[in-house]
C-alpha cells in the first residue's frame, strides 16, 4: 500500500451487549479513517467504549451495525476462520500487562504468532530475530521474561507484533504499567517505528502519549465528541 491508501474506514458503528433483559450500546455511531503510515490516538475516560472500538478495529469482536473495511475488505463479510487469519497476518497487539509467556525465551515469545501462519521454522526465527533488532534487545534474545526490565519487556510485546509485518499495530494502555521515564523510551520507539511507515493506533487516557499522535480521537459515552489533527 503507498501512504496515501485508506487502512482503516469504518462508518456508524454501533456495538450493543444483552446483559439480561439490559441492552448496553457501548459505542453508539462511530466514523473512523485512518491511512497508511498514521499514528492515531484513541482516548476517553472508564467506559467511554474506547476498548470496544479497539476490539472491533483488531477484528476480535464485529460492530452491531455500520461498516469497517480493514484494507478494503468488509469486515462483515468474513467469516470467523478467516478473521483469525486477519489476526494472525495483518494486525499487530500491544497490550498493557504485556502478555508474554514466562516460560519462554524473547526469541521464542516474538515467533509465537507465526504459529498461525505459513513460514518455516527457520524463516520464523529470522523474522523474529529482525523485530528484536528493531526494538533494540538483539542482546536479550535468550532471557526470559522474568529477566527482563518492565521497559523491556513492552519491547519484546512491540517485536511480537511487529514481526509479522503487519497492516497496522494496535496498542492498548501500551505505557499503562511504566513508569514515566520508561514510558518514554516506548513512546520514542513508537514514533521511530511510525517514521519508518508503521502504521498505528494507541489507546490511551495519557496526554503525554497522545501528543505524540497524528489524530486523536476522544470518545464520550460511545461516540466521538471531537478529533484534534496534528502536524
């Protein structure tokens, strides 16, 4: 895709929960684009339904109603096996507590999403080992995560996504657990990795990290009330 393609185009969606004889809408008519080579932030308070937009854009959960193509493609249209695909091939996860399996070495918890797919073993480690460089722990590539600083570990989580070179890369609260000079460190790599064409979208309540963002957006009980565009 070149930098002007749309990545993300997702219109008046809705998501709604029957919790008993409740029908909770958690977003209530959302317009979304993205292109590629952004950096977006998504922000709001408890409840605002930023985690159920980031759930539908990852394609782990679909909208109620409205459309969201993901690289063209109708969301809608795709069935749960091939949605997995989509998971596995073209989007990228941060998550706040890291997700990493202890057991496993840096190397082997940034393979892991190749399980999904098609490359050798050999392939897949060199893949791996390519996004541990990038994050810059070619050092630690045989530590375990009990070895690991709290910083690092977010960059083994960030290698992990990135290895399979995905559409886009989706943080969750990506600096939540940090503290504030590490969470520094991550922010400057997410912008190093923005500059070198990645595309990204941050879910955060931090002003710190979202000034770092092309566009934020700031949900309100389900809906956008305003974005800020940035230079």
């Amino acid at each position: 895709m070149s930098s002007s393609e749309q990545i993300v185009e997702a219109r008046g969606i809705k998501k709604a929960y029957e919790m008993g004889p409740e029908r909770v809408e958690a977003l209530r008519g959302v317009d979304i684009s993205i292109q590629t080579g952004e950096f977006v932030g998504i922000m709001g308070s408890s409840g605002s339904g930023k985690s159920t937009l980031m759930h539908i854009l990852g394609c782990l959960e679909k909208a109620t109603e409205g459309t969201y193509l993901l690289g063209g493609q109708d969301i809608s249209r795709v069935s749960d096996h091939d949605l997995s695909l989509m998971r596995a091939n073209q989007i990228g996860f941060v998550f706040q507590t890291f997700n990493l399996i202890p057991q496993y070495s840096v190397l082997e918890n940034v393979a892991m999403p190749f399980l999904y797919r098609e490359e050798t073993r050999n392939e897949a480690g060199l893949l791996a080992e390519r996004a541990i460089e990038r994050v810059g722990l070619s050092a630690r590539c045989n530590h375990k995560p009990s070895e690991l600083s709290g910083g690092e570990m977010q960059r083994v989580a960030i290698a992990r996504a990135l290895a399979v070179d995905p559409l886009l890369i989706l943080a969750d609260e990506p600096t939540g657990n940090l503290d504030s000079e590490t969470s520094k460190s991550i922010i400057s790599l997410f912008c190093e990795l923005n500059k070198q064409g990645t595309t990204l979208i941050v879910v955060t309540h931090e002003k710190e990290v979202a000034s770092h963002c092309q566009t934020v957006y700031h949900l309100n009980d389900g809906r956008i009330v305003n974005d800020e565009e940035r230079t």
